[in-house]
C-alpha cells in the first residue's frame, strides 16, 4: 500500500509565449533547461517566458479524461488555475500577451513533479479574472485559467534524466 506522504498544490509554474525551440516531435520541444546547481528552470536561448509562483494553497493542475464509448475516442482535459497576488501594470500586459496564442506551459506541484501542459498541441488562457477584493484582507490579485487537450496525459519531466530534456513524453 502507498504511502500517505504526497502534498497537493501547485508550486511553480513556467510559460513560455514565444517558443525557439526546435518543435520537431512535440510543441513543447527544446524550450526549457534544467540547471541541476541552482534547481531551477529557465527558458532556452530563443524562447520568451515567464515564471509565477503561486501563493500557498491557491492554484491547482487538474487532469481530466474523457472518453466516449460511443466513437470509440479518449483525450485527456487539463486545466491550470494560477494565482498570483498583486498585480502591477506590466502584468496588464503579460496577461494581453498571453492571450494571443499557443503556451508552452511547465508544471511544478509540491511534490517536485513536474508536468508538461500541452505537450503536442500547446495550451491556451482561456479565462480568468483580475480582482481588488472588497475587505482590506481579501485577495488583490488575477486567476487565470490555463487548457489544454492531449492524446495522453501530460507527461513528467525528469529533471535528472538529460536525454529527456526535449520534453518528448515517454511511455
């Protein structure tokens, strides 16, 4: 039986908006590297993005699969709800920027997984709101949602494993 140790919540996340990868196998090809002595994600030379922290207990990854035994069909669904508080003007424009295309999208939950969002066929914002709260101990920040539709679930990146740095899901 496993054990009961796992954490829910997401971590950390990275968008990349503006892909130089190579793209070859799958979308998310080639956009980010592994830096094993500082632990951390950063973009490949070429691509633009971004990374957000979320607060504690705020922002989710969930996987949902959908099949119809009627056409024979199964993908699997996935939604990224982030949060991020207080918000400045740049973010007015990030989240413009957003908006206008396919993301290359990494996933960090609290366990130290991380998932790979859209793999072949990117991910979109496709909703959210920016909100000041009404009492001065409400949330001052924007949610925005994050999908994508898959063949397969979003694979794992194995950060110690350098042969799989090109995101290409394995099986």
């Amino acid at each position: 039986m496993p054990c009961r140790d796992a954490l829910g919540g997401v971590k950390k996340v990275w968008i990349i908006t503006t892909a130089g990868g190579t793209a070859s196998t799958s979308f998310t090809d080639d956009l980010w590297v592994y830096d094993s002595a500082a632990g951390d994600v950063t973009a490949k030379a070429g691509s633009v993005g971004k990374d957000f922290v979320s607060p504690k207990n705020t922002s989710s990854f969930t996987q949902t699969i959908n099949s119809s035994i009627e056409n024979g069909t199964v993908f699997y669904s996935q939604v990224l709800s982030l949060v991020c508080n207080k918000p400045v003007a740049a973010d007015v424009v990030e989240l413009t920027n957003l908006g206008k295309g396919r993301l290359g999208i990494l996933v960090q939950d609290m366990n130290d997984n991380y998932f790979v969002m859209g793999h072949t066929r990117g991910a979109e914002l496709s909703g959210g709101t920016l909100t000041t709260g009404t009492a001065l101990g409400d949330m001052n920040g924007f949610t925005l949602e994050f999908t994508a539709e898959e063949a397969i679930p979003a694979p794992f990146w194995d950060t110690t494993d350098t042969s799989n740095l090109s995101l290409t899901p394995t099986t």
